[in-house]
C-alpha cells in the first residue's frame, strides 16, 4: 500500500465494524506500541481475537498481519520521538539479554537487506559512480559516520570525492553550488530522516545530478528524489540508530567501485604503502622465530 497506514485507518473508520473499529483507535492512539505487537498481544489490548486482528490486516489490504505489521514499522519509525524509541525499545526488549536481541537482531536486518536489496539499482549505482565526474556525499547525524567512511574509501579510489559538511543549511547548499548533470550526488539518510538531507538532494536532483539514496524503506522522503535507491534495513536499539546493515550495503558499494577501477586502486596502493613505509604511518610488528 502506498499510503500512511495511519491515513487509511482514518479514512476508513465509518465502514469498520465494531471489533474492526476498536482495532483501528488502538493503532491511531498507540501507533507506537502497535507496530511491534503480536496478533494474538493486540487482540488482548483490544479485547477481541487474534484472528479479528488477522482479518482487520486482510481488510486493509494487506496478505496477512506480518505484512501490516512491517508496513507500521516502517512508517512510525520517522515518526517516532527520542523518548519514544527509548520505550518502544525497552518494551520489546524486556528482560531478555541486551547482547544477544541487539546482535540477532542485527543480523535479521543483514539477512532482510541482501534479500530485498535491488540489484539492478545497485549495479547502475555503480557504474554511475564510476562514470561521475564528481562525487560528492551527504550524511548528517547519525548517518555522519557512514558519510565519513564512505567518502574516506572514494578519497582512495576517486580524484574529486566532496563530502558536504552539513553545520549549516545554508552552507549546505553553498558547498552544492556547482552540482551539474554529470555530477553523482549519493545522500544517506535513516530515521529520524533529516530534512536538509531532503532539501539537499532535491536541490541535487534538479540541477540535474544523479542522485543515489542510501537509506530505509520506498516511505524514505529520499526515495521518490532519487535515480537509484540501495535499500538498507536499520533499527533502532533504544535512543541508537542500528546502521550495521547500511554499513554493510556501504562496504559492497565500495569494493563493487573498487573491482570497476582495479587497475587505478592498485597502483594508487601501491603508491601509498611506499608513503606510509618512508614516513612510518603504521606499526611493524615484528615476529620472533620460535
């Protein structure tokens, strides 16, 4: 479904039946809650069965209630408030081990982004990358260290890498002033999504740059602006945006870049490992025969 789940709820009130109503207040006034409850945890909240809840999902249009649930998610998640995410995060959690729901849940968003991720967009990412005449990356916030490690790696690869420091709109768009159409402007951005990233690459789109969006979900604001999306699931883990799968994607896109321009990754290494052996940048350790 394109729509806000919560807008279609709305929309469809007056033609609910009773049970059905009952479960459409609960989503409006708890969407935050809801979206991480079990059928069966719902159908408790409300007072009526799991499978009215199942049925509610179908009548919405959705395959099942998994498919609704996720749709929630998705959509609450740049909704959500600081102090929110913190007792959304404690409920699901409750008194299992930190360690291991944080990690496997980790995994689980690795296991969902290589199976949903487009391989199409990602192979034309590439090669509009490789083609660009500049590149330039924009992360702020949270999405600041994937910006950070991203354009460290093209530094390596790329002779005219920009990374725009985002202290300032308005210095945003100074740092953009001279995008073009032969240009690659890749934007990261996860929830709480970041306006000026928004208003950033809008700004990239119509100068016509390409645009390459790294970030959550088809309701990401970067989604419609953009030429090609790499799709990377995140969570959030209490008041900490997870960005282990994003960073994941990140790591495939640069060595996917780097197999494109092997021939010039090689001999700028190769160059480098001289630098860093005559000015000492690294540690040698030295390993006593036994």
């Amino acid at each position: 479904m394109s729509r806000d789940i919560l807008t279609v709820i709305q929309s469809r009130m007056g033609t609910f039946s009773k049970s059905q109503k009952l479960i459409g207040r609960y989503i409006l006034d708890n969407y935050d809650k809801a979206a991480f409850m079990t059928a069966a945890r719902m159908g408790q909240a409300v007072h009526t069965s799991e499978s009215t809840v199942v049925r509610f999902a179908a009548e919405l249009g959705y395959d099942g209630y998994p498919a609704m649930q996720k749709a929630m998610q998705e959509m609450i998640r740049g909704k959500l408030t600081t102090v929110q995410r913190i007792e959304v995060s404690y409920d699901r959690l409750g008194t299992q081990d930190v360690l291991d729901k944080v990690v496997q849940a980790d995994i689980e968003k690795l296991r969902m982004s290589l199976n949903e991720l487009n391989r199409e967009d990602f192979a034309a990412a590439v090669n509009a990358i490789v083609e660009a005449r500049r590149i330039y990356v924009l992360g702020v916030r949270s999405s600041a260290a994937l910006s950070d490690f991203l354009t460290f790696y093209f530094k390596l690869i790329f002779d005219d890498v920009r990374q725009i420091q985002t202290s300032l709109a308005s210095e945003m768009f100074e740092q953009m002033l001279r995008v073009e159409k032969d240009d690659v402007v890749i934007g990261i951005s996860f929830p709480r999504y970041s306006t000026r990233s928004v208003r950033a690459m809008e700004f990239a789109r119509d100068q016509g740059a390409t645009v390459i969006a790294i970030t959550d979900s088809e309701m990401s604001p970067l989604y419609d602006t953009a030429n090609f999306r790499l799709l990377a699931k995140s969570d959030m883990a209490s008041f900490v945006d997870s960005l282990v799968a994003p960073l994941s994607v990140i790591n495939a896109l640069i060595v996917a870049v780097g197999r494109k321009k092997s021939d010039e990754v090689t001999a700028t290494f190769n160059r480098l490992e001289s630098i860093w052996d005559e000015y000492q940048v690294y540690e040698k350790v030295e390993y006593e025969d036994k």
